[in-house]
C-alpha cells in the first residue's frame, strides 16, 4: 500500500470543507486533479472514502474513520517539518560538550552564558570530564564535540585546533615571584611545585628536560584537579603552572600570574568531533561561536 501525502491533504481537505470547489481552491489544484487524487487514494485502500452527489459530499462510513487517522498523520509529519525547520533556524536544539575540568569552570560556562543570549532557545549540556575521558565521550557519540589539549588521536576523531597559549606560573600576591614581569621555568622550579598528575606533568617533564639541559621535574604535590592546585597555592603550599585561559579563576582564589619563558611552552587545545557523524546545525552554531570568542580574548595578558 503506497498512499501519498498529496491524496492524505487531498481526502483531508475534502473531508473539511465537504465541496470539491472549495477543497481544490484551499490545495490550489484543480477539481479534476483533486477528484484524480480522491479516485487514486480509494484504488490503494480498496475502499469508498467519499460519497459523491450534485449538491454535497459526504463522508463514507469508511472515509469517517479513516479521516481522524489521516488528519493525526498530517498533523504529525507538518509538527516533525517544522521542528526540522526550528534546528535549521537554529530556533531548537541540543548542544551536549564535555570539556577538561578547568575549562570547564573558567571558559565553557562564560561562552555558554554568552551564546544563550544569541541562541536562547539552543540548550548546550556540559560533561566536565577527566582529559583522558573527552575522546572516549566524542568517539562514543556520548557528545556532540569535546574540547581538549592534544591526545593520542583515535582514528575516528576530527581535531580543529582552538587556541595555542604558553603556560603561566601562578603564586601568591605576597609571593617573591610577584616583583617580576615574566618568571623563568628555572625561577619558577626553585619553589615547591603541585602539578597535575599523569599526561600533563609527563609532557611538561619532557619538554622542559632539554631546555634546563637535563634538570628535573620533581613536583612537591601532584593533584589530580587544578582547583585542588590552586587551592593548595593560595595556602602557601606552593605554586603551580596553568594555561592563561584560567585567568578568571586564578583571580577567584585571589592569586597572580605571569608568563613563563626561558622556555616558551605552548599547548595547543582542539575540538574533538568524529569523522563520520556531521555536526547538527545547533551543534555547527556552537562550534563557530566558541571558535569566534576565544579569537576574541586576548589571554596572553594574565
């Protein structure tokens, strides 16, 4: 059984108006067209839908019961339209994004707060996650993107870089570090460390083994939170190295920062999104405005 949607609007369209004229008029086609559509739709059901006289039409006992079961098809398939209609217009949608624990807390909640403005009607779900655990989430298809520092890459994966920025030191007010205008690594290391555990401090060890020509990373503390690093810098505990984006929340534990050198460390972070699954146009939206307010923001300047 092959029914079409033009002979559902057609019976429909009848059935409302009971006149041939006016049915035709609503469809904008003509009488005969529509009685081809009405004849057409009875050979595929096998049955009478329409009784058909000089002065009214009328349903069939048939077309009666057929009629509310065509209407709520219609009504459903116009009601799908238009909330594809809504995710193109970026009226609708959800937006699902797991990003790393500090980004989470300093960036993703300034740029969603931001993009609600623009798109109030687009729902964005943060998944603050492990680092480890961004790729995994993007892979499974558990989120729409993932953003992150660099990772082994899955073979699925998509990466588009966002940001490339040099680490920072961050310290105390009163801290002997607070006199300069940018701290070197070996400046920096002459003070208790709390670093990140795992990828991060591995990394950071290996890119700093040559250029302090062989000197080593040896972390006081390593957390697995830089929330808990802060913290335990704010206590006098030590000083720890972040990314400038932290900007926001290293001024909310009430410490400072400056630029670290001799070397210049950068870390490049991306979004994640997998190969074979485009972005929904909602999810494409914002991608193109976390993209656009990160270019924005100067966070060299700590």
């Amino acid at each position: 059984m092959n029914v079409t949607l033009r002979q559902l609007r057609a019976f429909c369209a009848l059935a409302h108006t009971s006149s041939f004229t006016e049915a035709a008029t609503s469809l904008h086609v003509t009488q005969s067209a529509l009685s081809g559509l009405i004849k057409e739709l009875e050979q595929i059901l096998g049955v009478q839908v329409v009784h058909r006289s000089t002065r009214k039409v009328q349903l069939s006992e048939a077309g009666r019961e057929f009629y509310p079961l065509a209407v709520k098809i219609l009504q459903d398939l116009d009601g799908a339209l238009d909330a594809m209609a809504d995710l193109k217009a970026l009226k609708r949608g959800v937006v699902r994004i797991a990003a790393p624990q500090l980004m989470s807390c300093t960036v993703l909640p300034e740029v969603m707060a931001a993009f609600k403005r623009e798109c109030p009607d687009i729902q964005v779900r943060l998944f603050d996650s492990m680092v480890e655990s961004v790729l995994l989430r993007v892979s499974s298809g558990e989120v729409d993107l993932g953003v992150g520092p660099e990772r082994e890459s899955l073979p699925e994966i998509e990466a588009r870089t966002l940001f490339e920025l040099p680490f920072v030191v961050v310290f105390p007010p009163d801290h002997a570090l607070a006199a300069k205008k940018t701290v070197r690594w070996s400046e920096a290391l002459a003070h208790p460390l709390i670093a990140l555990q795992g990828e991060f401090t591995q990394r950071l060890r290996g890119d700093l083994f040559e250029a302090l020509r062989g000197g080593a990373l040896t972390p006081s503390n390593e957390v697995g939170f830089m929330t808990t690093a802060f913290s335990m810098v704010s206590a006098g505990l030590g000083v720890t190295t972040c990314l400038p984006y932290a900007g926001t929340l290293i001024k909310r534990f009430q410490l400072e920062s400056r630029p670290l050198v001799a070397p210049e460390i950068q870390r490049k972070f991306f979004i994640f999104t997998r190969k074979d699954r485009p972005l929904s146009p909602a999810a494409q939206r914002f991608a193109e405005f976390l993209t656009d307010y990160v270019a924005a923001n100067d966070w060299r300047v700590v």
